[in-house]
C-alpha cells in the first residue's frame, strides 16, 4: 500500500444566501420558540437561498472562491465531484451544471448522494482519484437548498435546516506530512426510513398525491436520529484517529457536522477533545447537510483557529444512514 498522504485539500471556499430566517420568524408561522429551538438544538437563524440561486449557482460562487484561493484555474480541473440531498434537478446531476457555469472543460462531473457526510464522501472519493493517478486537481463541492425540501408546516424538521455550499480543491500533497491522513466512510441502509423524502422519486413519482400528503419533504424520526448520530459520530471519531495513527490529544480542532449543539458536545464528549478545540457554527446556519462542514472549515480558516500544520478532525452523520470523518494535517 502506497503511504499516505495523497492528497491535501488546497482551500475552502462558501457561498451563503443573504436572506435569513430567524427562530422568531419561525415563531410566527408554527407552534414553536426561540427558547424550544436554542435549547433543543442551538441553533438561532438560518440562511435561506432565493428561488433565482441555485444549487449549482451556489456552488459555483463557493468554488470560484476555492480556486482562487488554491491559486488554480477551472481549465486545471479534472473533476468535479459535488455532494448534495437537495440536487437542482434529478437528470442531469448538479455537477455538470457547475462544470459548465465554471467552463471546466477538461473536468469529469458527478453527484454523490450521501446527505449530510456528502463533503467527507467526496473528499475520500477525490483522494482515490488522487491516489490512482486519475486525477491531479479535484473541486469537492458540499452545497444545498435544503429550504425545498424541507416541510415549512412540520414543527419537528422546519426549525432545523439552511441553505449554503462550500468547495475545495484537492491536489497531490505539496508539503511532506500535509493532506488527508485518514478516511473513514460507513452506511447503514436498513434505518432509512428515519430521515428520508418518501416521494418525488422513481417508486412514488411527483403526483396529486404526493404533493397533497407533502411527501416530497423531508421526514424525520428525530429522537432515533438524535441517538444514531451520537453513537456513529462516536464510532467515526476513533476510526479516522485510529487509521491516521493518532490520539485525540493531537487533534487542533474538530470540526463535526452542524445538526444539534448537544449532538456535537457528545460527540467531543466521546472523543475527549475539550469544546474549546470544536468549531460551532451551528447558531447561524442550523443544519446544512453536505455545506455543513466546510462552511464550519472555511471559518475556522478565516478565524486562523486551522494554519499549516494544525490537525483537523472531520466527522458527520445523516440520512441513509450515512457517516463518516477524516483527519487532515493542513
Ligand atoms: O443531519 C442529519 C442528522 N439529523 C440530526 O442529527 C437531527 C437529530 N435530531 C435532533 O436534533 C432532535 O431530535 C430534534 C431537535 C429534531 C428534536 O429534539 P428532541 O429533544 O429529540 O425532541 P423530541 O422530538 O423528542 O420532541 C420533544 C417534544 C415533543 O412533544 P411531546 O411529545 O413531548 O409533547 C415534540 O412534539 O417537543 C415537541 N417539539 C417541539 N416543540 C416546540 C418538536 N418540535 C418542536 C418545536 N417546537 N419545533
């Protein structure tokens, strides 16, 4: 087995829509509180797209700000790999939609379907394509517009979710030591049925039907969730440490999927990595599934709370169920 690292992830760029909506906002329109939310879930407002900005126009705002900041061009790209739940259409995919708002020509383009650990899929995808001599410059894009999808009349999902994306380049490691030092990716499909969109799809398409019962929206059993998250974001923790041949202690900082604030303090619990070493950022955009993390990244790095050097732990848990996390040495 050839030795890691690969591939290192060159820079983190985001674009997040302008309009916000408050727990107050919410307040007015469902049978809820600011107090309920903050407390249930930390979260006090999200970012919520306009029906003009797109998934892929998203995207392609946070990527171009990648490539700058990697010093590349859209023509260097190779491939796009973009993970989303709530893709622009279902044919073609989202990424062939931003290879051509970018005019990466020289670029493969695909979707990965993996909910909210979508950007570490794809990372782990990008390495592989790294690592195999298939690629040398992959764009990972994590973007969503969750508000279309989510139930606005359902108290229990409508207070969770934003809108956003955020990209990186990833190349071969530049720097001895620098890049991705571990991945670790796992499903489990039999518990789909509690976080998922019944209809719209292939087996229940668009009807009268689907739209009257809003089965098209997403529908969650939360407090099963709540406990998967935990103990897979436990799992996931000592697996990419475990893999990358490290303890807690060396980790600088953890970035965990953005869902629930108490969903991240077990989780650092678990790890043993104390809070003032985790990103949250979970207050101001609530959950935005695959944008979650590198929405997180990307202000750490604007922050300078991650520099060269510095270890990062990524980890996330969503609908499929779906998890995963890595270790990346930036
Ligand atoms: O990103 C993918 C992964 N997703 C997640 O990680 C989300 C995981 N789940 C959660 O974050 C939490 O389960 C929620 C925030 C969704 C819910 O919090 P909870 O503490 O698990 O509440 P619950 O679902 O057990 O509901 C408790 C009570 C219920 O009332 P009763 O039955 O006790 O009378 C709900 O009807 O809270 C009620 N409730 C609300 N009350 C006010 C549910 N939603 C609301 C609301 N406002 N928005």
């Amino acid at each position: 087995m050839m030795e890691r690292p690969f591939a290192e992830v060159a820079s983190v760029g985001v674009a997040v829509p302008s309009g916000i909506l408050t727990n107050a906002d919410l307040s007015r329109v469902l049978d809820t509180s600011d107090e309920w939310i903050v407390e249930r879930t930390g979260i006090r407002e999200r970012h919520i797209a306009t029906a003009e900005q797109s998934v892929a126009m998203l995207s392609h705002d946070a990527a171009t700000r990648a490539l700058a900041a990697a010093g590349a061009s859209a023509a260097d790209l190779d491939a796009i790999v973009l993970a989303t739940a709530s893709p622009d259409r279902l044919l073609p995919s989202t990424a062939c939609d931003l290879q051509a708002l970018l005019g990466a020509e020289n670029a493969a383009a695909f979707d990965i379907g993996a909910a909210c650990p979508g950007y570490i899929y794809a990372l782990t995808v990008a390495e592989g394509l790294i690592a195999s001599g298939q690629s040398r410059t992959v764009l990972v894009v994590g973007a969503e517009k969750l508000s279309t999808i989510t139930d606005f009349e359902d108290r229990s999902t409508a207070i969770l979710f934003g809108d956003g994306a955020g990209a990186s380049v990833v190349r071969p490691s530049t720097v001895p030591g620098r890049g991705i030092l571990s991945t670790y990716i796992k499903s489990d499909g039999r518990l789909a049925p509690l976080l998922y969109r019944p209809g719209g799809g292939s087996a229940d398409p668009i009807s009268e039907k689907v739209v009257c019962e809003r089965s098209h929206y997403m529908k969650m059993a939360g407090r099963e969730v709540f406990k998967a998250a935990v103990l897979a974001m436990a799992e996931a923790c000592d697996q990419a440490l475990r893999r990358a041949g490290i303890t807690a202690g060396q980790v600088d900082l953890l970035v965990p999927h953005q869902a629930n604030l108490r969903i991240i303090e077990a989780t650092a619990k678990h790890a043993g990595i104390p809070m003032s070493k985790v990103m949250v950022n979970v207050d101001r955009y609530g959950n935005t599934s695959s944008a979650s993390i590198p929405l997180a990244l990307e202000e750490a790095l604007a922050e300078g709370r991650v520099g060269p050097g510095s270890v990062v732990l990524l980890v996330a848990f969503g609908a499929g169920f779906t998890w995963g996390s890595t270790v990346i040495r930036w």
